[in-house]
C-alpha cells in the first residue's frame, strides 16, 4: 500500500511540473497570462492523484469482490451415491 501511494504522489509530483511547463509554453506563445501553467500543473496532478475513475491506479476492492464471486460460482458440485 505505501509503495502504491509514493507511485502516485511521484506521478502527481511530475504531472504537476510537466503540465506546469507546458502551460507556461502555450502562454508564452499566445500571449496568456502566466498563471495558465500552474493552473493546468495543478489540475492534472489532481487528476493523476484522485484518478476518480480508477482508469490509472486500479483499487484492490474490485478485484477482491471478483474473488469473492468467482470462489462462490466455481464451487464443485457434489454427488451422492
């Protein structure tokens, strides 16, 4: 679990610098304000850390609840003789 987190604050970290760069490029380009890099550096390391959908890091609750059924629908049947 604490290796799972520091995945996601390290990918948040470099979201966050990444979209801050990039930002601050286009608003150079195009004459915008300055603060179009941290808000976008913001709003991506928010995405990648929350990553509501669970698209980037997978929960362990889904798979878990899978085992639960799968244990419970492959049982064998039983025979009496």
């Amino acid at each position: 679990m604490l290796r799972h987190m520091k995945k996601r604050v390290l990918a948040a970290l470099l979201w966050f610098y990444a979209m801050w760069y990039a930002g601050a490029m286009v608003a150079q380009v195009f004459g915008l304000s300055p603060a179009l890099g941290p808000i976008l550096g913001t709003a991506s390391a928010a995405i990648i850390a929350v990553d509501p959908r669970h698209i980037i890091w997978k929960s362990t609750r889904p798979k878990a609840d899978a085992d639960v059924a799968t244990a419970t629908a492959v049982q064998p049947a039983q025979t009496t003789i």
